[in-house]
C-alpha cells in the first residue's frame, strides 16, 4: 500500500487529500478531494467511477454500512467506521495490506486534537473517539484531513506545558507534515496531567520525574483521597535498584525504559496558594534529603557542553573535552553538543575534529540559547568549562527543566564549580560509569507583574493617587484586577530591584504572603537564594547559608534607616516586591544579574 499526501489548500485550512495505491494492481483511491462532483465530472472520461462516502457526499455512488469491508486492488482492506460527531455522516476508512495499517480520520481526530460538533455533540465525540478509532490496533497510523498540529500543540501549551506536548511542538516545527507520522497509541497516550495523572514519564531522568510529583500534598494533608501518594522518604526508588549499601545506593535509570510508579498530582497552576506552595516544599525537602543518599546511574545519550562565555583560552580545552567524549573508545556513542560558535572558531576546527575520530560523524551537533530552552528533555547531561557565572548561564539557559550539571573549575570563583579539570577524564568515566550524587539547588520563580491600566471615566483616580498596598493586600476579584503577569524567570542566584541609573534612593513596598511588611528607602533590595547567599547578597551585608537550607534571604542595599536589617524568611512564603505609584524615581529589576 503506497500512501501520497496531496495538499489542497494549504493556507488557514491545510486541507489534504491521499492518494492510496494497491502495489500489485495500481488500483488507487483519493481520500477526501477537495471537490468530489468536480472531481468525478473530470474523471468521467476514464469510465464511470465510484464515490464512497456519507450520504449527504457529493455525487456518492455507495455509502457503506458500519463495519462494512471492502477491497482495493488484491491486498487492500477498507473498513468503514462511521463516527457521527464533526458531521452526521461522517465516516472514517480503516485500511490494512499485510501489517501494514491506517486509518483516514477526516475531521473526527487530529494529532492532539479532534474536530469540532458541527452537526453532533460531545456525547457522539466521545464515542466515536474512545471507542470506535480506539479500538483499532495501536500500531494504526493515523492521517488526518487537515494539518492542524501546530495549532492545537498551541493551544495545548495554553492549557499544560508538559514534556510531551513541548515534544509534539518541536517535532511539529522540524516538519510541515505530521500525517502517517503519529499512531492510535500515540494519540491514545496522556499528554496532560489530570488532577489525578501520573509523573511525567518522558523524561529520562530519574530526578526529574521526582520532581514532577513535588506538588503532591504529603498524606496526613489529603483529605479526600486514599492512598494518593507515599511520603518520599520512605518509598523505595521507583526504578530498578540494586543494593549495595546504606550510603551506596545505585538507582538505574534507562531513558529506554521508564519504570516508574504513578504519583498522583494535586496542582495545575503555578499560582499557588499558601498551603499548595507549603505542600510543594515538603515534598521537595523530602526529594532533596533522599537524593543523598542515593548515587543515580543516568543512561547518558546526549551530552550538553557549556563553556566560559569571551574566553578564548576555554576553546581548545572544550575541543579536548569533545574529542574525548566522541571517540570511540567510550563505552556508549554520545551525541555532544557545543555552543554554536565553536562550529567556525578557528581553535576548535570542528571539521579536522570529525576527521580526526570519522565515527564522530553525525554525533557533534551545536546549539544555541532557543535549542535549550524549547527543547531541554533532549540533553542527559550538562559539562559546564569555567566558574560560578558558566553554572549561572547554564541555570538561564534551562529555565525549566535542568538536566544534571557537572562543573569543571576553571573561573575566578568555585563556590559551585567542585570538580578539577585536569582529571576530567577519570571524572566523567565514573560519572557515567557508577553514577553520581545530586545536589537539588533552590531556585526562585520569579514573575514580572504589570499593573493594570484602569478604565477612564470622569470620577477614575489619577495613577499617582492609587495605593499598591491597598491593592496587594486581600484577594483580588476577576473584575477588579490590578495587576497581570508579564514575564516568569526562574532564577538560582538572586533577583535585585534597585535604583540603576538615578540618583535618588528607591522606594520599595515589600509584601509576604498578604501581609505589608515594610516600605523600604534604600539603593535597593537583594532576595537571594541560599546559593546566592555567597554573591550580592554577602557583599550586601546579608548572611550566608548553607545550599540544603530551604530559605529566603532578604537584605537591603544601603538602607537609608537601620531599622531594616538582614531577614531570613522560609521557603514557603510567596514574597513581593513593588514600586509605589507615587514613588519619585522608576526602579530596575535583575534577575541573576540579567533582563535588567
């Protein structure tokens, strides 16, 4: 059976027609033309033809009964399915040559989305969905009558922005045509998390799908649900373990073969209240603390190189790291990525780099900024080449998922760089080899919150006579919203509002949880994390901390009174910064001392 997409109108609709020949006979078939009475008028110079279809079709000869078979040439096997929901005569053709089987849905099932209820409704939908094109074999490739992928991964990021719809989208933008690419299995598959889904599964590492189940409240805070989740502490891993001791822990993780258990998620929006974000850091605490002592043996496929950024001394020792991962001396063939700029730098010579090792061919890719951050389930495995400000970079780069980051010291700083670069190669051999230990680092959401323009009338208050503790304290009603998000970043050192280029002191309103703090007069404010308590904030005056403590660090820069001295707050307070509307001068926000 040979399938060809014939694209009809490939603008707003992306209607497509199919043209399916029995190899044997060259008997064929169009599936759905744009105009069947045209179509057939055109034809009719061949003889007489059939037009199969509902029969409100144009020009229809046949229209067959529910389950009716009937053949194409000698090997082709057609199944008429009727699926009355986008119209009521739809029909969708299920055809099988050997093991070769296909499905033409029409406007009933798209990839990741269905048709819309012209002349049905949800209830026939819903049939026709999960129980007629269901059935079929999970191996039945589907080919839809539009190409409305794109669109509807578009959408589904609006609803939930789960790894396999983040897949979806990148495999939607590396190709115009997704029909006969997707299975009914793949579309019988979840691609959202249900209030009570399981763990994101499709990632490969063992971390993050812990992580994924972090929102679950702990049991003694459920009060509806039995058994929704076990305390992370006292589970045993959730994939194969072999033993070998308390402190020796081994959990193998096969990207191949995701064994894990389903945990049952409780929260969808990352607007939390208080008592979800108090449920979500117990849950992270409890991840953190059984992380170490667990030494986790990742299957490593995809290797992420990050180096120094302006050093061009770090350029030849990235080759070395390269070449050395690429040879085929290593127990597995790893695919390395490199910073776009190496594939033309001199010093690197990607080209005598594949040269030099041929089964390097095809395995040396480059990235940059956009590849990380949309598809970041594509790197195992993060080699970052400098200091403190590389794992920075390294840490914006990721801004959602993080994949594991293993740091060579080679910058002026090594707060967070613990490894030494001349022994690089014995490092990463047992790295891959036996596993390694993972630090969880608290990192901040950070989001950038506009205010909201009021309507004008003739008694509105003027801007300058509006009050933001007013309007932060208490809960705000959908019709009396000040106040919209405008951009999220996740942050591992520090988020700094200060006063930049004037000369005048800020004044900032601070707020935790639904309560004003304090008004602050000062160059400007430091919130750090227990990471970032070594930079800004030390050099602030604030205090420093240990990594695993699960806090807040507050510090002023320069107050303008004493009576604001460094605060320690915990992590699940949500914290707000803001400008008065009747303050003097504007105040500039970084965030790990970038988008400032």
């Amino acid at each position: 059976m040979h399938i060809q997409s014939i694209p009809m109108w490939t603008g707003k609709g992306n209607n497509y027609a199919y043209l399916v020949t029995d190899e044997p006979t060259k008997q064929s078939v169009i599936i759905d033309p744009a105009n069947p009475r045209i179509d057939s008028f055109q034809l009719a110079q061949f003889g007489k033809l059939p037009v199969i279809g509902g029969s409100n079709c144009q020009s229809v000869t046949k229209t067959p009964a529910h389950g009716e078979e009937f053949k194409i040439g000698d090997r082709i096997t057609v199944r008429a399915l009727h699926t009355p929901c986008h119209t009521q005569d739809s029909i969708c053709y299920f055809m099988q040559d050997g093991d070769q089987r296909v499905v033409f849905t029409g406007d009933t099932l798209f990839i990741a989305g269905c048709g819309r209820f012209f002349e049905g409704n949800a209830g026939e939908m819903h049939r026709a969905l999960n129980e007629t094109l269901a059935a079929l074999p999970d191996d039945t490739k589907v080919y839809p009558g539009h190409e409305y992928t794109k669109a509807n991964v578009k959408f589904c990021l609006h609803v939930s922005q789960t790894e396999p719809i983040k897949k979806l989208q990148a495999f939607a933008e590396a190709n115009q045509q997704t029909q006969g690419k997707f299975t009914i299995g793949d579309e019988k598959k979840p691609r959202f998390k249900s209030h009570h889904d399981q763990n994101d599964k499709t990632t490969a590492c063992y971390v993050h799908s812990l992580i994924a189940g972090e929102w679950a409240a702990p049991p003694s805070h459920v009060d509806d649900t039995q058994d929704v989740i076990r305390t992370l502490s006292d589970e045993e891993p959730n994939v194969d373990t072999k033993v070998l001791g308390e402190d020796e822990v081994v959990s193998v993780v096969d990207g191949d073969n995701k064994i894990l258990k389903p945990v049952p998620t409780i929260i969808q929006s990352r607007h939390l209240t208080k008592r979800q974000l108090s449920d979500m850091a117990w849950n992270v605490r409890k991840l953190s603390k059984k992380l170490g002592s667990l030494k986790l043996k990742l299957t490593v496929k995809n290797v992420f190189i990050v180096s120094k950024a302006h050093d061009e001394s770090l350029v030849s020792l990235t080759r070395k790291v390269t070449r050395w991962l690429l040879s085929k001396d290593r127990g597995a063939p790893y695919t390395v990525y490199v910073e776009r700029r190496m594939e033309t730098h001199p010093d690197f010579g990607a080209l005598q780099l594949v040269q030099e090792e041929p089964s390097a061919k095809g395995r040396l890719k480059f990235w940059d900024p956009k590849l990380a951050q949309e598809q970041p389930h594509l790197f195992d495995f993060v080699i970052t080449l400098g200091g403190d400000g590389t794992v920075l970079y390294t840490s914006w780069l990721f801004q959602r998922i993080v994949p594991p980051v293993l740091s060579f010291a080679l910058g002026s700083l090594g707060f967070l760089t613990n490894f030494d670069y001349a022994d690089y190669q014995h490092i990463l051999e047992n790295a891959f080899r036996d596993g390694v230990v993972v630090s969880l680092r608290l990192r901040f959401e950070c989001t950038i919150m506009r205010s909201k323009a009021r309507q004008k009338d003739p008694h509105a208050r003027s801007l300058t006579s509006r009050d933001l503790v007013e309007e932060l304290i208490g809960e705000e009603g959908e019709d009396t919203l000040t106040h919209t998000p405008d951009r999220v970043y996740e942050i591992l050192n520090d988020v700094v509002l200060d006063r930049g280029p004037n000369p005048t002191m800020s004044q900032i309103e601070l707020f935790g949880d639904d309560e004003h703090f304090t008004t602050l007069l000062a160059d400007g404010i430091c919130i750090a994390t227990p990471t970032g308590s070594t930079a800004y904030n030390l050099a602030a005056g604030g205090s420093l901390s240990h990594p695993e403590n699960p806090v807040i660090l507050v510090t002023a820069i320069c107050a303008h009174t004493l009576s604001f001295r460094p605060i320690i707050l915990p992590d699940t307070i949500v914290l707000r910064m803001g400008v008065p509307y009747d303050a003097r001068t504007s105040s500039w926000a970084s965030f790990d001392g970038r988008e400032r």
